[in-house]
C-alpha cells in the first residue's frame, strides 16, 4: 500500500549482494538513503485474527536488519516497536544488549495500531500506545519494516502426503507410524540453528525405524 513500508524477507534482500540493490539499503520510493527506520514487531502475529502464534525468529532478524542499517548509515536513527522481545539463549541476549546499547536505537513497548503515509513525502507516521506509560507516541520515519511471521506452505496447499497437521499448517511427526518425519520449519518456527539441530534428531529417528523393521 506505501512503497516506504516493507516486509522482514524484501529488507533481507536488499541488504543481500545477490539482491536487487546489490546489497544497498535503501528507501524504494526515491532511493535515498532512509535517516530513520521504524521496525514493527509481531506485524500480524500473536493476533488472533491472522497468525497466532510467535514466529521466533523474528525479533532476531529485526536486530540484525538494525545492524545492517546502522553499518551503512552511521547516523541512522532506528526505532522498534515490540510487544515483547524474545531473545532465547545466552548468545542471542548478548547480541540483544549490545544492540540497546546503540544511543541510536529506540525500543518502544508498546502495540502498533496504525501506520499511515504523508502523501508529500513518502514518509511513514507509526502510531503506538507505550506499554510502560501509557503515552500515544507518534514517530514519523522514512521507512518502515514490518517483521511478518512465519507460515508454513502447508497452510494454503497440502502435500500429497498422508500427513498430520496441527491447526496452523505445521506437521505433526507419528513416530508410531514412521516412513515420513519433518524437521525445521516443517514442523515449528524456527531458527538456522535449531532447524539443522532438528533435522539430526529426524534423520536418526528415521534411522532407529530401518533398524527396527
């Protein structure tokens, strides 16, 4: 709807060399570089009128995205919005404190509920209620970034695979039954890290089902 506000996956591109900025950050309405970024977390997860559930990663790659932005453009103002910021494990915390340690880096507790565009400008007004003090804040940024939750293709189209699946899409492993096992984001939210993790537990689990038979 506004060409200033983007997903998560299209930042993560632009920031790719192999992307269509070739690595560049950039505001898609004029290709200027943004002085201010406003992320907004759980956009359309933990809500039940979309996605219930949290993704996981998603705090994570908002961090990381703010790195990216702060690397390219030293005096970049960045500003993330959040219900609650889930860091799991000791590394992911480190990374999370030196993060808010940036004086360039605003975190704000509190739930969007409206982004609008100045049609002048292209720039984006987010529009939320600190959780904390209950003030309405109204910050006006050159770019927005939504951090979109994780949804499995199984939600819109089934594999022709007699399988099981929870409410959301995501498969249900019957170790009972064996033949087929999913790992990774077939089978929750989840991160590089635990997805290879989870993928080990499969492969030998599908190996202790050979053995057996």
């Amino acid at each position: 709807k506004h060409p200033n506000v983007i997903t998560n996956m299209i930042l993560e591109r632009y920031a790719s060399p192999n992307g269509p900025t070739k690595g560049k950050i950039i505001r898609p309405s004029d290709g200027k570089a943004p002085e201010s970024v406003a992320f907004v977390q759980c956009a359309g997860s933990r809500d039940e009128n979309h996605l219930p559930y949290c993704s996981y990663i998603c705090c994570m790659a908002s961090l990381k995205h703010a790195t990216y932005i702060r690397e390219q453009y030293p005096d970049a103002k960045i500003y993330i919005f959040y219900i609650d910021l889930r860091t799991p494990g000791l590394r992911y915390e480190k990374f999370y404190n030196k993060i808010k340690a940036d004086d360039k880096v605003f975190f704000i507790k509190g739930k969007v509920a409206e982004v609008s565009e100045d049609p002048a400008t292209k720039n984006i007004t987010v529009v939320a209620e600190n959780a904390v003090t209950g003030e309405k804040i109204r910050q006006t940024v050159e770019m927005a970034v939504l951090a979109t939750g994780m949804q499995p293709t199984a939600a819109i189209s089934k594999p022709p695979a007699e399988l099981n699946y929870n409410p959301y899409g995501f498969i249900i492993n019957d170790f009972n039954k064996g033949g087929m096992f999913a790992a990774g984001c077939a089978n929750k939210p989840a991160d590089v890290v635990s997805s290879n993790q989870n993928a080990t537990g499969m492969a030998l689990k599908a190996i202790q089902t050979l053995v057996r038979r």
